[in-house]
C-alpha cells in the first residue's frame, strides 16, 4: 500500500498541477465559458471511454502492466500541453490525455485486491489521501510556476513539470510496484467470457445495491467537478485572480482532504457506517456551494470550501468502499473501472453543465445548480434510511 500511496500522490502532484491553470490557458486562446467547461470535460470524455477497457484488462493481465502503460502516456500527453499553439491543440492534448488514464481505476482494484473487508474503507481513504496530498502540493507547484497574472501567466513550464512528475511516479512503480492480482485470479478471470462495454455496465447495474452507489458516485462527482472547472472564472471576476491564488485555494482544498480521507474517514465509518456518510457529505456539498456566491470576503470563502471538501472526501471513499462489498474479487477491476466509467462520465457532464449555466445564467448559478442536486441527493437519502428502518422493524 504505501508504494501505491507513492505512485499515486507523484501522479496525482502532476495532475494538480494542470487542474487549475486549464480555465486561464483555455482564456488564453479566447475560450467563452462554456468553451473552458468543454474544455475540462474533453479529458474525462476520453477517459469515460477508456476506462471500463482499463479495468478489465487489469483483471485480465494485472494492476501492475496497466499502471506503467497508463503514466507514460499521461507524461506523452502533459509534453504536448505544453506545446499547444491553440484551442484545438489544447482540446486534443487533453483528450489523448483522458485516453491514457487508466491509472486510477487500476489503483482502486490494486486497493480492493490487497485490503479485506473489515479494513477496505481505510485503504480507499487511504488512496483519497494520496489525491488529496497531490492536490496540495500540484495546484501550489502550478500557480507558482504559472505566475499570479492572468493574462502573462507561464502556462509551458507547469505542463513539463507535470510531464517529469508522472516520469518520476512511473520509475516508482516499474522498480517498487509488485503485481497485486495473483495468477490464480487472473486464470478464473481468463475463463469467463468476454463481455461488451454495454454488459460490463448491465453486470455492475444489476449487482444489488450497486446501482443506487454507482448513480450517487455520478451525482457527487458531478456538481464538484463543475466547481473545479468554473471556479478559476469566478474568483477571477470576483477577485481578480490568477493561477498562483487559484493554486493556493485548491492546495487548501487538497489540505483539508488529505487530512479527513486520510484520518478521519476510517474511524467515522466505523462509528456512524458508510450510509450515513454519504448522507452527511451530501449535505455538506449543498451547504458549501451555497456558501461561494455570499463570500464577499476571504474568510467565508475558506469556510464554503473548508465544508465542501468535508462532504466531497467523506461521500467519495465511502461510495467506493461500499460498492467494492457488494461484489466478488473477480470482478473488482470490471466494477470499480464502471463505477469509475461512471464517475468520468459525471466529469463529463458536470463541467459542461456549469460552463453553460455560467455562460447562461451568470457566475453564481454554477454553485447555486449544483446545491439543488445535492440537496435532492438528501431527500432521496432519508427517504431510503427511513424505508430501510421501517423495513428492518416489519421483518422484526
């Protein structure tokens, strides 16, 4: 684990380090807001596409092959970006880079293949952690490199950077990564057939409960993800920010992530149970995107951000962590690469839904659209919790 906790955060430094200067660099080729949303969706169309072929092919020739093959073409994307002459350019490098990131659903079957039930939520907060410490330190690295304007921002240097980040995090697993998928797994994989991307998505679908886990994974993901992309808009036009400001914000977010998927989510799944956090962080998520169009100042600003990344690292690993239970460990690379499949998808849609809404209807109802789902999220939970209990007392 605490190689893979390596490979992941090295990785994931790289990817911070991007995530907050794409909406500059998309203004910088004289991308409309709803272009920059289309922009952040690109990558994860791709990998939306990819994903399912990722972790199926992890179940058949292991985590391991599918991790080293994945990071070098991350770092072959991230040269590119860092060449990008246009828009065009810019869209294509980032779609061969959603193609090539079939590290994250590999790393969550490697997770599920050497934790046990008892301790499987630690391990996925574990890997939670190893994001969230990635997202402190890349957003910091990128902002700096990119420079605290605007308009002059530096946007090849941080792209290089992030190309060697993911050299280093494939050097790591090639000398210190062994395979977690034993041959006896892979030979009883091998002998089931093959199945389609619409019947991996029918199998997962049909699991009990999975689909329910799967659809709130999408839900979640979606509404923080249109955050991420309009956010850097926002603060710009409410701030007058740049890279280096956004940079350090979302260091604070990956801060306050690290420190609950890292410490704090083990021990509250075993008080409360993972159900009961996913219904927290749902609300949580709600309240924090209210919170960001009020924030006239710095401090209630860190407080709606603070909450956000609360409910998002709370609802995130426990999702996972309930939805690698239901299923058998043949078939945890083809389910967490849907779950995955489904989380990008969310990627996908959650972006361009908040570019558009900024474009639309103004830069506060990204946040305000965004509370509105969550809070339907809610609703739908107590009403689950309160069916369940009510079932438990008629078969008592």
């Amino acid at each position: 684990m605490l190689v893979l906790f390596l490979i992941v955060f090295v990785d994931l430094v790289g990817f911070g380090i991007i995530i907050p200067l794409l909406p500059f660099y998309g203004e910088f080729f004289q991308a409309t807001p709803d272009q920059v949303g289309l922009l952040m969706a690109v990558y994860s169309l791709t990998q939306f596409i990819a994903a399912p072929f990722w972790g199926r092919l992890s179940d058949r020739i292991g985590r391991r092959p599918v991790l080293l093959v994945s990071l070098a073409g991350l770092a072959a994307s991230y040269v590119w970006l860092g060449f990008a002459d246009s828009l065009a350019a810019l869209f294509a490098a980032r779609a061969v880079g959603g193609l090539m990131a079939g590290n994250i659903s590999a790393a969550f079957a490697y997770v599920a293949d050497v934790t046990t039930p008892e301790n499987r939520a630690k391990g996925m907060g574990a890997v939670g952690a190893a994001f969230g410490l990635g997202f402190i330190f890349g957003p910091a690295i990128g902002g700096i490199l990119a420079g605290p304007d605007p308009v002059n921002a530096d946007y090849q240097t941080p792209a290089f950077a992030a190309a060697g980040l993911s050299v280093a995090a494939l050097a790591l697993a090639l000398v210190m990564l062994k395979e977690s998928l034993s041959p006896e797994i892979r030979a009883r994989i091998a002998e089931k057939p093959r199945q389609g991307r619409l019947r991996q998505f029918g199998h997962a679908l049909a699991l009990p409960h999975v689909g329910l886990l799967i659809g709130l994974s999408f839900l979640a993901t979606f509404v923080f993800a249109g955050m991420e992309t309009t956010f850097a808009m926002w603060s710009r036009r409410q701030y007058g920010w740049g890279p280096e400001q956004n940079g350090y914000l979302f260091a604070f977010v990956g801060i306050i992530s690290a420190l609950i998927q890292g410490g704090m989510v083990g021990r509250l799944a075993r008080f409360v149970g993972e159900g009961k956090l996913i219904l927290y962080g749902a609300a949580a998520l709600a309240l924090g995107l209210l919170l960001i169009p009020v924030s006239s100042e710095l401090w209630i600003l860190l407080l709606a951000m603070t909450v956000l990344a609360f409910g998002f690292s709370i609802m995130s690993p426990s999702l996972n962590s309930l939805i690698s239970l239901q299923v058998g460990e043949e078939d945890q690379g083809g389910v967490m690469g849907v779950t995955r499949s489904a989380t990008t998808l969310a990627r996908v849609l959650g972006p361009a839904w908040a570019g558009m809404l900024f474009a639309v209807l103004g830069r506060d109802w990204p946040y305000f659209g965004g509370a509105m789902v969550m809070a339907l999220v809610v609703v739908l939970g107590l009403r689950a919790l309160k069916a369940e209990g009510a079932g438990a007392k008629r078969g008592g």
